[in-house]
C-alpha cells in the first residue's frame, strides 16, 4: 500500500497523512516506514511500535469492560452486529422484546460484513457479533468466545419438477442450470466453494451475485435459476420461495452463534442480554421465531 492509498483508507489527505508519520518519527527518533518503489513497509521501528499499538488498544478494551462489570444490567448501551447475509426478523423481534422488559437498556443492531464483524470485534466497537461459524478470517481466537445460535445447513433450491420429491442430491445433480449465489469472499459463497471442491466437482455457472438471502429469492423467483440459502430462511419463507427445496449429500452445515470478548459476558447488562434470549428461544425455537416474523421476500 503507498500513502495515497492509506489516506484514502483513513479518510484523510495524503499530505495530512506525511505529516502525521513525520511527527510519529521524530517523537520516536526513528524512520517507521521505508518504500520499496511505490509501496511502504513497516521498518523494525514500525513493526515494535505497531506491536506497542495494538497492546495499548487490548488494555484499553480490557479496562473498558472491566468499568462495565461493575454497572447495572438494566441500564446502558448494548452495541451488535449482525452478519448481512443472515435472516434478521427473529432477532428484530427478540430486540423488541428486550426493550419492553429493560426499556434503560439501548441497543444498536448494525449489518456488517464479516469483516467488518472482525474489525469492530477487535476495535471493541459492537459488544457482541451475530455470525456463521467456523470462520477462518480471525487467526487467533483466544480472546473471544462464541455461544451457539442454532446448527445450519444450506439448502439447494431448484426448479426442476422431477426431481421434487428427493430429500437429497449429490453435488453432480445440481450442475444443470446456471445459479445466483453470494459473492465468493462471503462466508457462505466460499463454504459453497469449499464444499464443491471437496466433492471433486465443478463448481456450477454463475449468472449473478447477490450478498443478502432476500435479494437471492428475488432473482431465483423471478428468473427460474437455482441456488443454495440457509435452512433457517428457507423455512421462513416457504410459501414465497417459487422452488423446490433440498438437502445436499453430503450435507453442508456450519452454526450461527453470537461471537463476543470473552470480557463480555461478565458485564451484567450482556449477561442479562443472554439470559433473556435464552428464555425467549426456550419458549418458542429459533426456527418457529424466524416463521413468525419473517418478512415478504416481494418488498
């Protein structure tokens, strides 16, 4: 990356940017960066001290919740971000319920992209993160913890009559229409991918992309093209999905859970959060809360 690149990035001018660098270098007496033709690099100065950087934010972040623990559990601010690509009317609904209970409690729900997701996590901007699981784009777990949501597997839907009553298809029966998907760097494009690969096949022909269930139902109702969505939406939306629904052999599963710094869950208002959602899932399952508040895919 070169400066005109990184102001771009920070939002800011490139000779704003220089200066900063220049007044980071002489507070610390050493060049932090060096180029090679266009692009910067991070010199051993810059290397210690971005390393210095990131433990000053992981104090601070911890710091942070160590003050939370010690607040009510009815009053303050709850901050989530929720995976775009997921079906959202069951935790629109349980967010509603929250509030008639604890109506001090303020909570933000923000759609990010994964990562997004990640770079809020770690920056300590959303207290808790709503995603698919396993996620390979974070390497080091061992700040965070994760609380199952619900176990998911995606769905082929398709268009052809005679092949309606299968429960099954392998990954070679799914080649003989073209389908809309998620781009390839969403989680669920690239478990498709994955998924494909693993099986030795071809992966089919893609007309289009789309990163959100509802606009992948638009296009395959409208067109007649198939795709793969999770369990969780298909069942949301049956009666307005116009194609058949079924399982792949072998199955593709994964977990939607809430993922958090493990910090977290000691802040008593995050604690109460998960206990109320438990209770509210215990009463009525994920799947039968999605079914009931799912909206139209025709919008």
């Amino acid at each position: 990356m070169n400066y005109t690149q990184s102001a771009q990035l920070l939002g800011i001018t490139q000779p704003a940017l220089t200066q900063q660098i220049k007044k980071l270098e002489r507070t610390v007496g050493a060049p932090l960066f060096y180029s090679v033709g266009k692009k910067l690099h991070l010199s051993d100065a810059g290397q210690t001290m971005l390393k210095a950087t990131h433990e000053i934010y992981e104090i601070l972040n911890q710091t942070t919740d160590e003050i939370q623990q010690t607040t009510s559990a009815t009053v303050g601010k709850i901050n989530i971000g929720l995976l775009s690509s997921i079906e959202d009317s069951a935790f629109n609904a349980f967010i509603a319920h929250y509030y008639d209970l604890n109506p001090e409690v303020e909570i933000t729900l923000r759609m990010m992209t994964r990562h997004e997701i990640w770079e809020a996590l770690e920056n300590n901007q959303v207290d808790l993160a709503i995603m698919n699981l396993p996620d390979e784009t974070i390497k080091n777990w061992k700040p965070y913890a994760s609380k199952k949501i619900l176990d998911e597997q995606l769905l082929f839907l398709h268009h052809d009559d005679s092949l309606a009553n299968r429960k099954r298809l392998h990954f070679k029966d799914t080649l003989a229409e073209p389908w809309v998907t998620y781009p390839d760097d969403y989680f669920l494009g690239q478990m498709l991918h994955e998924a494909y690969k693993n099986q030795m096949v071809d992966f089919p022909h893609v007309v289009a992309h789309f990163t959100t269930p509802y606009q992948l139902t638009q296009f395959v109702n409208h067109t007649g093209v198939n795709t793969a969505l999770p369990t969780s939406f298909v069942t949301a939306h049956a009666d307005q999905i116009k194609a058949h629904a079924v399982s792949f052999e072998p199955a593709i599963r994964f977990e939607t859970s809430f993922v958090y710094r493990k910090e977290k869950a000691d802040i008593p208002r995050i604690a109460n959060f998960f206990k109320t959602f438990d209770a509210y899932l215990a009463e009525k399952d994920y799947l039968s809360r999605v079914g009931e508040n799912s909206g139209k895919i025709e919008r």
